[in-house]
C-alpha cells in the first residue's frame, strides 16, 4: 500500500506553528483582541503614551504656576543647556531664535519677569493713588494762593512799598540796566525780587521812575 501523506513539514514549519500562535495569539470571538507577549506589548505601549500625557499635562500646569515640579524646571535647564544656549554662545542662541520665532530666556528670569508681571497691576494701582492725592494737594494750595495773590497785588501798589516805581529799564551804573542789577542780587546775595527791587530804588535814585533823575 502507497503512502499519500507526503515528504515531511521542514522544521521551520513547525517552528512557525508553535511560536507565531503564542505571540499573536488571537482571543476567540473578536479580531481587536490580542493575548500572549503582542497583548503584554500592547498594554506596556498604552502605559507609555498615558504616562506621557499625564507627565506633559503636569507640565503644563507647572508652566502655568498652578503647581510646582522640580523636575520640570531641571528638565528645561537641561534642554537650554544641550541646545547650547548659553550667554558663552549668542550666535547659535540667535539663530535658533530666528529659526523657530521664539525667544529663549532663563529660567530664573522668566520666573523674575512673571513676578514682576503679577506685581504690575497692584503698583500701578498704588503709583494712580498717590498721583491722585497730589492733585488734590495741588488744587488745595492753587485755592489757597488765590487770596496770597490778591494780598500780594495789593502789597505791590501800596505807596509806601513803590514797587510800581521801579524802572528795571533805567540806567544804574554805566550802561547796567537797574534789572540787571536786580538779577545780580539775586544770584549773588540770593535776595527775592521785591527785596532786591526795594533796595535797588533806596540806594539807587535812578532805578525810581518817581525820581526826576531817571535816565535810559
């Protein structure tokens, strides 16, 4: 009697009947599902990309000043530094800021800068405030200059001060006019005006319009 079974399998076939399925390894009744080492892959691969997201959404929030993680700041510090941005290496700085439109700056500065950011509004509050009381300080002394003023005005036409006497024009000395003189007083002995111009006319009869010796 013939046999009809044929040559046998090579080894390899059998190899592939045994390992294949317990790799793959499909369960019954769904083509989604997987078992062996492909289902052990498979989950560790899911395990990765959650972790990831949850570590990125971490981040996140630690970029937002929500919470604070070390780690993140060590890993920025360590990408600046591997992609030599340093101030000891401005050109590469400055062309990886032209290539990706961003600017790069330290940690630490931009921690500074959010601070300063956070602080702004309340010292520009404070600065509107006290710009605010000195307005109303200047509008009480301009209320109060107002009657200064007008005794003031009343002083310079009194007959008995002469101050509308004066000829700051007239002739005081040699070509120096009596305003001159009033000026030189001022700077040199740090006299007021009136003081200045008062004494001018009493020392001075040229300075007086109301003195016939007047001359320009």
């Amino acid at each position: 009697q013939q046999d009809t079974r044929g040559p046998p399998p090579p080894r390899h076939a059998h190899f592939s009947r045994k390992i294949i399925p317990t790799l793959v390894c499909f369960q019954p009744g769904s083509i989604h599902h997987f078992g062996g080492v492909t289902a052990t892959l498979l989950n560790f691969l899911r395990g990765m990309i959650y972790g990831l997201i949850a570590l990125s959404f971490l981040f996140f929030l630690d970029h937002c000043n929500i919470i604070h993680m070390e780690s993140a700041h060590v890993l920025r510090s360590s990408v600046l530094k591997s992609l030599s941005i340093s101030d000891d290496d401005p050109k590469g700085l400055a062309s990886l800021e032209a290539s990706s439109g961003l600017k790069f700056i330290a940690v630490d500065q931009y921690v500074f800068w959010m601070y300063e950011l956070d602080d702004a509004p309340k010292k520009i509050q404070i600065v509107e405030e006290e710009l605010e009381q000195l307005k109303k300080n200047q509008m009480a002394m301009e209320e109060e200059s107002v009657p200064l003023a007008e005794e003031f005005a009343k002083l310079l036409a009194n007959p008995l001060v002469k101050l509308g006497h004066f000829c700051g024009e007239c002739s005081w000395h040699r070509g120096t006019s009596c305003a001159s003189r009033v000026e030189y007083l001022m700077n040199t002995y740090r006299d007021s005006k009136v003081k200045a111009q008062v004494a001018l006319m009493e020392n001075t009869p040229s300075c007086d319009r109301q003195n016939g010796e007047t001359s320009v």
